[in-house]
C-alpha cells in the first residue's frame, strides 16, 4: 500500500536535506508540457526546454527564467506538426542550442536549432530519415561543436537504433553512426570523455539477458566504438543518464525490474573507465520508481532525479536523491501533490543548490504542465542564498500571455 501523506509536499528526512526555495509551474495553452531539461545560464538564471504535446501536433518551448524563477522570455518552436524539445546547452556567444525532433506526425526528423540571448531562431537543422527519428540528449565538444545522440528508424537494423553524431557549432554534421540490433536500441544521453571520446548510455533489445538492458558504450572522437557493456538480467532495464566523473569513471542512472524491491527500482551504476562495474545501487519501494537525470557534486557524491510511485503525496512524485561518492544516499525528497509529477533534469546550481525540471498535473491548468523546483544549499554548507522576501510556494505561469516575449520560428 502506498504512503500517503496530508501535505502537498511530501519529505523523506535525513541529515543535511536542503529546503524548497520556489517552485513554478508553466502552462501553454490545450497541451500537456514537460519540462525536459533544465540548465543554469551564465548569470545565474534558468533556461528550460519544454514540450507542448497535443494529440496530432506539439511544439517547442524555451523558457527563460532568472534566479527567483520569473520569467524574462519565452520563445515557441513550431512551424512542422510535430516538434519535440529534449534538451538545451547555453553556448559560448550566450545564445542556445536546442536538440529535439520535428517534422510530419509519422515520421518526425532529428531536430536541431541555435537561437541568439533572447530566443530568436538563428538556424534550424532538420536530418531526415524515413521514420521516428529523434535526439535525446546533445552537449558541447571541445572543438566547439556538438555531440547528439538519440534514436532513429531510418536504417534496416531493427525498429529502431541508437545514433551518435558529431556537428560543428553551426550543426552540420561531421559524421553520423548507428548502433543495434534487431530489437529497438535507444540513445539517452551521451557525455565527451576527457581522451575527446564519448560515452554513451540507453538500452537494447537485441543484446543481453531480458526483455531490455541497460546500454553502455564508449567511442573514439570519431565515432567508433572501443567497447560496450549490457547490465540486465531476465527482466527490463533502461539506462538514462551518465556523466564522467573527477576520478575518470562513469556514473549511470536508470531503472531496472531484475533486481531491487519493488515493480521497478531506481538503478545507479558506477564503472571503472573500461566499463567494469565498480558498485550499484538500487533504491525504490514496493510500485515503480526511476531515475532519470544524475550529476557529480561538487564534494564527489552525487545528485539523482527521478519520480517514484512508491513514496510521496500522490500517484508518482518528483524524486531526488543526494548519495556519498559511493552511491549511499545523505538524504532524498519527493514533490508533488496528489496526482502525477515527474522529473527528468537535475543540476547543482552556482550556489550549491538544485534546480530540477519535470511535469505535473497536481498544480497548474487540467492538463499537464512544466512543473520547475529550486532547492536552498545543503544543510550544513554555507553559501549565499536568495532574499527570502522573493521566496514563495508554488506559482502560476500561463506562458502564452503576459509580459513574456513569444517568437515564432
């Protein structure tokens, strides 16, 4: 049976757990939007990159926020049926990068857009296949261009097959290969390695023990692969996030249901750089729990986001979880209220806080909406933080009017 608790923000306590600064919530309009990923900008605000999902149609949202989350802009991608926005990375002239899908309902194409410091599109780059192709998940190189990965429908190789390209910084790309079998094999994010390789993370169907596994590669800079591991057992497993961490090893987080406590656990994995495991972790209770976004902090731990059905106030809940260096957690909270909250971004801010992205359909409008949480520095840590008089509980946003500046593509 799950816990309910009488709050509309339900805690699970442990040493060092930092408080809720604000909380916002962004509507556009007769759509469910998702907050897909959230970033601190260069002067200390939020840039958030959303999806407007209709039943035939979506668009793309950049939402600008500063450090108290009021909006400064919000700017609409939109000129195909469907358009999708995964993920956003502030570039070097101030500007944005957004990797996503756009095109027909049926076959929508990888999408990439670079828009200068207020949102305005500067290019837009479509790379057309002949089904559902899409990236997920896209990051600076140190050549100044972009490394994306994702999924594409377009090769002979199965339903669908994980793709690492590699554009220069107007996105054109440099060269483009595809990974997989004849299952479906997805691509969720991707990092630079300090050799100028990559490390990739997501899940099979053709390789591995069960239904799907978790999917780890690593690639030379161009694109060729040194090695991969496939972590599963009989069950599904999904890899969603890795970063590389200050002792040269690699740090994922996904969802496995072989092994933990419940329908589906929370799963973190720690590899040596070749990709041999180092540790793992599961956390979740008796009903499905996963995680979807981690990072290094700044001590050597870790920041973990996700949502889970088995602890909080309402159905799923926003989750995220601090853990020690070794994956043990040092505290863990859930948001929400009493319907559906997800969370999908995760990011240490300059002050030692955290910023975390998702949806929500326990606030805001009756469809869904982006649903963004700040949290104050650690307990314990002493760092500057933000005039309480701006601090609030949940607000509303209706993004589509307002002062807030709309440009269409």
């Amino acid at each position: 049976m799950k816990f309910f608790l009488p709050a509309t923000f339900a805690f699970l306590l442990a040493y060092g757990q930092p408080d809720t600064l604000w909380t916002r919530v962004f509507d556009a309009g007769q759509s469910n939007d998702y907050g897909y990923m959230v970033q601190q900008t260069f002067d200390g605000g939020f840039i958030i990159c959303c999806s407007a999902e209709r039943m035939l149609s979506s668009d793309i949202y950049l939402i600008r926020i500063d450090e108290y989350g009021d909006t400064v802009w919000t700017s609409v991608f939109g000129a195909d049926s469907v358009n999708h926005g995964y993920a956003v990375r502030q570039t070097p002239d101030s500007g944005y990068v957004i990797a996503g899908c756009g095109g027909s309902y049926m076959a929508p194409d990888i999408y990439l857009a670079k828009t200068d410091t207020g949102g305005n599109t500067l290019w837009t780059k479509h790379y057309t296949g002949f089904g559902d192709d899409r990236a997920k998940y896209l990051h600076h190189t140190y050549d100044g261009g972009y490394i994306i990965t994702g999924y594409t429908a377009a090769m002979a190789g199965g339903p669908a097959d994980l793709f690492l390209m590699h554009t220069n910084s107007q996105g054109d790309s440099s060269w483009f290969t595809v990974y997989g079998g004849a299952g479906d094999e997805q691509g969720q994010c991707v990092q630079q390695t300090p050799d100028s390789g990559y490390i990739v993370v997501g899940w099979t169907e053709s390789y591995g023990a069960g239904e799907s596994d978790f999917w780890i590669s690593k690639h030379n800079s161009n694109g060729d692969t040194v090695w991969t591991k496939v972590y599963g057992d009989s069950l599904s497993e999904q890899g969603w996030s890795v970063c590389c961490t200050s002792d040269s090893s690699y740090v994922m987080v996904g969802m496995t249901e072989s092994v933990g406590a419940g329908d589906a656990d929370l799963w973190i994995l720690k590899t040596d750089a070749d990709g041999d495991t180092v540790w793992t972790k599961t956390y979740g209770g008796v009903y499905n729990d996963y995680g979807r976004s981690i990072e290094e902090t700044h001590d050597g731990g870790y920041i973990i986001a996700g949502h889970t059905y088995s602890f909080g106030a309402g159905y799923y809940d926003m989750w995220l979880i601090r853990t020690d260096s070794l994956g043990d957690s040092l505290w863990s909270i859930t948001l929400g209220g009493g319907g559906h909250d997800y969370c999908y971004s995760v990011q240490q801010t300059s002050d030692l806080g955290f910023i975390a992205s998702g949806s929500t359909d326990s606030f805001g409008s009756i469809n869904r909406d982006v649903f963004v949480v700040r949290l104050e520095t650690e307990a314990g840590v002493v760092e500057k933080t933000i005039s309480s008089e701006r601090q609030s509980s949940i607000r509303y946003t209706t993004i589509l009017s307002g002062p807030s500046a709309i440009t269409n593509r």
